[in-house]
C-alpha cells in the first residue's frame, strides 16, 4: 500500500486525504438530520464526533481498512462531503456523502465517476458494489447514471454493482 491517499483531481474537486483541520466542515456535512437519513450511522452530534471520524478514517487507512478521501472544492479549502472505499468479504464497496447544498449540481456525479475510473484503472478492481437504502431515490439515480446496476434487493437495501469496462 502506498504511504500516503492519493489526491485525485477532477474539474471542480480534489479527492484527499482528511485531516485534523477538517473538523468544521465534517461536522457540517455528517450533522444534518434530513441529509444524513439513508445513511447507516446517526448524524454527528458533537464537534468531538466529528474529530473521532476524522481519526477513524485517518487510522483505517494507516490499517489497510479502507480510504476516505475528503471531496474538497478546488482552489476552496472547503471540504464538501467524503468517499469511502473498503474492501468487505472479497467485495469492493463504496459510499459518498455530500453536504445537502451541493446536492443536484452534478458533484456527486463528478466523484463516481472519478473514483470508479481510478479504482479501476489505478488500483486494478474489476467490480464495485454500494448499497442504498430503497427510498434513497437520489443515490439510485446517480448509481445508475454512473452505470451502475441492480443486483440484490431486499426490504432495506438494494445492492448495486458496476463492473470496469
């Protein structure tokens, strides 16, 4: 494993590492009730929640557990949401959240379609899964713009899978 997350760049964003200093903006984002209720954990209550995610993530990948790469607005200092990427009984998953003002204005998009082409082609997976709530009407559609598709469904989660191309 390389010893540092890479920075991957996209028109609008940067794709980085987390760090201390991103507290704020974490908290900003992970706080919000009404964006984060499709989201597995509760929203962040505490300033101290938000530094111990922060230090979760950062030990994670010194681990091997997974990445989080903060999605930053370019040229802002202003982090805007995080992707996550674990590796789950031989499965690679992943997950995004983005602050609700950045919501339908094309940046999740923007991260999907980055990052799969970076797993893929970088960190040679041939297949990505991310599971959504069924009521997550958003995510669905962007999964699926992004090419993603289908595969299980149950009451409380539908799996969705994209393989590279």
């Amino acid at each position: 494993m390389s010893t540092s997350i890479p920075k991957i760049l996209t028109p609008r964003l940067c794709l980085r590492a987390l760090n201390v200093s991103d507290v704020e903006d974490i908290f900003d984002t992970y706080s919000d009730k009404n964006a984060m209720k499709f989201r597995g954990n509760p929203p962040l209550a505490t300033w101290e929640e938000a530094q111990q995610m922060i230090q979760k993530a950062i030990a994670d990948y010194a681990y091997g557990r997974s990445i989080r790469w903060g999605i930053e607005l370019l040229n802002q200092n202003k982090l805007i949401g995080t992707f996550l990427w674990t590796t789950q009984k031989g499965q690679h998953q992943i997950g995004y959240s983005i602050h609700k003002n950045w919501w339908r204005k094309g940046v999740a998009t923007e991260v999907l379609t980055a990052m799969s082409e970076h797993l893929f082609t970088e960190r040679g997976i041939d297949q990505l899964t991310a599971n959504v709530h069924p009521d997550n009407l958003g995510s669905i559609k962007l999964l699926e713009k992004c090419g993603f598709k289908l595969g299980t469904r149950t009451k409380d989660l539908l799996t969705f899978y994209k393989l590279s191309t």
